[in-house]
C-alpha cells in the first residue's frame, strides 16, 4: 500500500496547473486529507467497500471540496470523467479492495477487473481526457512485476494470474507522457505530460517529498 503523501502536490499542482485530485481506492482516507491541504478546486475519491466509504464520507464531511463516492472505480470514472474538467492529479490505488482494510483477501472476487481495475482505469481515462494535461501516479507496480522494491516483492496470495506486466500503461500513454517507475514502497509508476515536462526545469526526484537516491528510480522512454 503507497502513501499519496510520498509526492510534492505543492510541486505537481505549480508544474502542470492541475486544478482537480481523483483517487481511487479511499481506504481510511489520509490520501484525501494529505491533498485537501493544497490548492485543488475538486477532490473525487472512489471506495466500493461500503463501510469503508462511509467512514470517508464522515470523515470529510465539512470539506466542501471532497466528494467520496461509493462504486467500483471502473464506473465512477465512467460517469465522472466526462464531467470533469481541468487538469487533474490521478492516484489510482484501487486494487485488492478491502484486503488492507482486512475485511477481505487478496483472492476475494472472480472477476480480474474487481481485483486489479488498472488497465480498465486507464482506457476509461485515455478515453476522456485527451484534451488535458494529466498527471498520473499508479501505485503498487510490484503486482505487475518483480524488482528491487523497497517493501519487497508482492505476497504470493495476492499475485494476479496470467502474465503480469504494465504494457498496457504504455499502449494508452506512451505518446503522451514520460513514463516513470520507482522502486520505493511498494513501486509507483508515475505518468508526467510530454507537452509540458521540462527536465531542464526540475528533476523527477523534486516531486518526491522526500527525495530517493538515482537508484531508486530510472526513465523510460
């Protein structure tokens, strides 16, 4: 499970004029608080474990800008994104719902797309939003790949069947963005808008608020 709060919205709201967070996979909420204290106009997190989102929804209850739905995220963000206008922060971190909350195992629910929405996240998000310049953070790449994470390879219970791989990351976005991996936690990918990154500017470790050694990330291109 990554921390939201790993990364310098400050920096990422500055650099890319992101005006909107959308989260899926609320869990107990500190994703929601930790960017409620930036300058987001619209905060959206998605949970589908009802008592976990009722939690979230008391929680964030006079935050006027936080809005806390409860449904998978594959059809939140199928109503939600056509709606949504201006630049915005994705943290997708829905997979495996109610496993860390542990009101369910990482086995629980036949369908692949329940347990790891992520390549179905993705389309839904190419789809609708090709006309703004979004920042993408994907956690938990230790599900999708083995490598030197800082919290060690995924546990056997929760590894998905079939190939595992993140193709289909860069089959939707790698003629848009700079796609980044870092090893810390349990790995992130991190998608940054060709149109308007300038490594000249700032490097990728300045997004870290805590910045990880070269090591611990490497760009692909």
């Amino acid at each position: 499970m990554g921390r939201l709060s790993r990364f310098d919205l400050k920096r990422i709201i500055k650099e890319y004029k992101t005006t909107n967070l959308f989260e899926t996979g609320t869990f107990w909420g500190d994703g929601v608080a930790y960017a409620s204290q930036f300058q987001f106009n619209k905060i959206i997190s998605v949970e589908i474990i009802p008592e976990i989102a009722r939690k979230a929804k008391a929680r964030f209850a006079e935050v006027a800008i936080v809005d806390i739905v409860e449904a998978d995220s594959v059809s939140a963000l199928g109503k939600q994104l056509p709606l949504l206008k201006g630049n915005t922060v994705f943290w997708l971190d829905a997979h495996f719902p109610g496993a860390d909350a542990k009101l369910a195992d990482y086995a629980s629910g036949e369908d692949g797309q329940f347990r790891l929405p992520l390549n179905k996240e993705l389309e839904l998000i190419n789809k609708y939003r090709k006309c703004f310049q979004d920042v993408l953070i994907l956690d938990d790449l230790r599900v999708y790949e083995d490598g030197p994470f800082q919290n060690g390879l995924v546990p056997p219970d929760a590894m998905p069947g079939g190939e595992r791989s993140i193709d289909f990351v860069y089959q939707y976005f790698e003629s848009t963005h700079y796609i980044f991996k870092s090893f810390l936690d349990e790995g992130y990918v991190l998608l940054f808008p060709k149109k308007n990154y300038n490594r000249n500017h700032f490097k990728l470790g300045d997004l870290f608020r805590k910045k990880p050694v070269v090591a611990d990330y490497y760009l692909l291109e």
